[in-house]
C-alpha cells in the first residue's frame, strides 16, 4: 500500500508540468545558446544564423520513458528583420506529440554604430502540433473511452514576445499558447487555455577578457494551473583561440508541490531539478552535454536526464558587438 502511494505521488508530482507539454517542453536546453527555443522574438537577434539540434532522454532503463527531439534555425533577413523555424517530436508513455513552428521578428536598433548593442525586438510564431494517445498496447480492456487504436488531434497555436539587449545585459518575456485552441484528444472537458507566460534576464560580466560569467534567471507561470517555478543559472566562459569552452549550472525550483504519506506521517515535495551543463565553441560549431538530477524524497528512478545539443553558425556577416553578449555575438 506504502509502495501504491509512492507511486501515485510520483504521478501528481511529475503532473505538474504535464500541462504544459502541449507544445514544446520548456527544459534547460536554452541554455545551451538556443534562447530563441523559448523567446520568438531572437529569431535574427545573432550575427550568425543558428542551426541547433537537440535530444534528451530521460529515465535510462525504463520502457516509455519520456524523450524529447528538437531542431531549430534561425537568423537575419535584411537589416531588421529575422526568421525561424523549429521541429519536435516528444514522446512521454502512450502520449506523443509532433509540431512545427515558423517566426517572424522585428528588431529595433537604438545603437549608435554598429558595434554598440542597444537592441529591441519583438517575434511571434505559429505552430501547427499533433498530439497522439497509442490505446493499441491497451489489451481487450473494455471500456466505453478506450478505443485500442492511436487517437490523435491536431491544433494551431500563436507565441510572441519581446527582447531586450543592451550591451551586457538581456531581457525577455514571451508569451506561449496565446490562443485558445480547441482539443479533445482526451475528454471533452479538456481545458483550452494553454497559455504560458516566460520571463528571463541575466547579465555577462568578468574582468578578464578571457573568462567571463553570466548569472540569469527564468520563471515561468502557467495561467489555467496557476502553477510557478524559476530557474537560477550560472555560467562560466573561457575564451581559446579556437573558440570558447564554458560550463553552467542551473536549479529548478517550482512554487507548488504535493503531500504524500511518508508511512509515519505526510510531508511535502516540491519538483526541484540541479542541471550542470558543459559546452565546447569550436569555431562556427557548438556542443554540449546536459545532465538534470531530480532532488527529492520520492522519484521514480535514480538515473537523471540526458541531453546532447549539435549547432553550427552559419552567414557570420555582420561585425561582432563590442560587449560581453555570447547570445547574440
């Protein structure tokens, strides 16, 4: 019985951000140089056009663990205008979703040369999901909602938002799933407000040109959920002559959480994740290796989340700003 309700609060607990799935799973991978998989507006923001490809896995050993596949591009058309496109698949047990979304961004410059960084941009996405329930596995269950085949739904949905990069200091907010979109992939009472509201900033300082650090936070809200959590990151640069290597480390930590029986009592978790990153700038090609550890009482495994991140800069023809800005330079 003890084992029946560690289980089940495993389930609420990893719930929480369920709800948030619909779409792109908002993880540490923008750490990972991609903040435009989480903020449309620095589509373009660059000098160099960026091609990132993601993979995590999580839970290694256990069948239907959840994983997720991105592939993201984006960069400058014109002087003050920028586009991307990205493409996912996430797989989490018998769900599964697939979807594709192109950005348009407008950046304002208030500098005053080109190497001055005094940046306004503002970018919207549209994106078209699939989301897939696989009932096949089921058995001859029998009841009157399982159909023992792969059901599957299909909606649109907008994101936009707005940046803001100064010299050595950036800003953020978006908001993702700002429309309501009509599914009812699983129940006719599903809830159609997916709206997700980010916001994040940081700042890159050091007194040597040659290491450099940039500590920056994300908080994220949920509007149907009313759910919390933030991110504190910090990251380290080192500057070669090929390139950069750098590391980071990130903590998750969410406002909400879930009580269960400890046996002797009830006690309280909330979803806290400790992410350590490490990143190698090869001349226009990047790579990291991402590892997340969920802390805790209760968890479903003692393995963590894997995650490779592939990139390469492309059409590097605008001039590098004269700051410690490595998001856009």
């Amino acid at each position: 019985m003890k084992l029946k309700i560690r289980i089940l609060f495993i389930c609420v607990l990893t719930s929480l951000y369920s709800y948030s799935q619909e779409g792109i799973p908002v993880y540490s991978d923008y750490l990972s140089d991609n903040y435009y998989l989480i903020h449309p507006s620095m589509a373009g923001a660059a000098n160099c056009a960026k091609i990132r490809l993601t993979a995590r896995k999580q839970w290694f050993g256990q069948d239907d663990a959840p994983s997720l596949q991105t592939l993201s591009f984006n960069g400058r058309i014109g002087e003050r205008s920028g586009a991307g496109i990205i493409v996912f698949n996430d797989k989490n047990g018998y769900h599964s979703q697939k979807g594709a979304k192109l950005t348009y961004a407008h950046h304002i410059m208030f500098s005053r040369s080109e190497l001055d960084l005094n940046q306004l941009s503002f970018g919207i996405s549209g994106g078209v999901i699939q989301s897939q329930l696989d009932e096949t596995s089921f058995g001859g269950v029998y009841d009157p909602i399982v159909f023992n085949s792969i059901q599957s739904d299909s909606y649109f949905n907008v994101d936009v938002g707005a940046s803001y990069n100064f010299l050595d200091f950036y800003a953020h907010a978006t908001v993702q799933g700002l429309i309501e979109t009509r599914r009812k992939l699983y129940t006719d009472y599903e809830s159609d407000n997916l709206r997700k509201f980010l916001l994040s900033t940081g700042y890159v300082f050091g007194k040597s040109e040659n290491i450099t650090w940039e500590p920056s936070i994300l908080f994220q809200y949920f509007d149907q959920t009313k759910e919390k959590s933030i991110d504190l990151n910090l990251k380290a640069y080192k500057n070669m002559d090929f390139g950069s290597i750098w590391a980071a480390l990130s903590y998750r930590r969410s406002f909400d959480g879930s009580r269960y029986n400890t046996g002797t009592g009830v006690s309280d978790q909330k979803l806290q994740y400790i992410t350590p990153i490490i990143g190698l700038n090869y001349k226009k090609f990047m790579f990291a290796y991402t590892y997340s550890n969920v802390t805790g009482d209760v968890k479903f495994d003692t393995g963590g989340y894997h995650q490779i991140t592939l990139g390469i800069n492309l059409f590097c023809t605008r001039e590098r700003y004269d700051c410690k800005c490595p998001a856009v330079n």
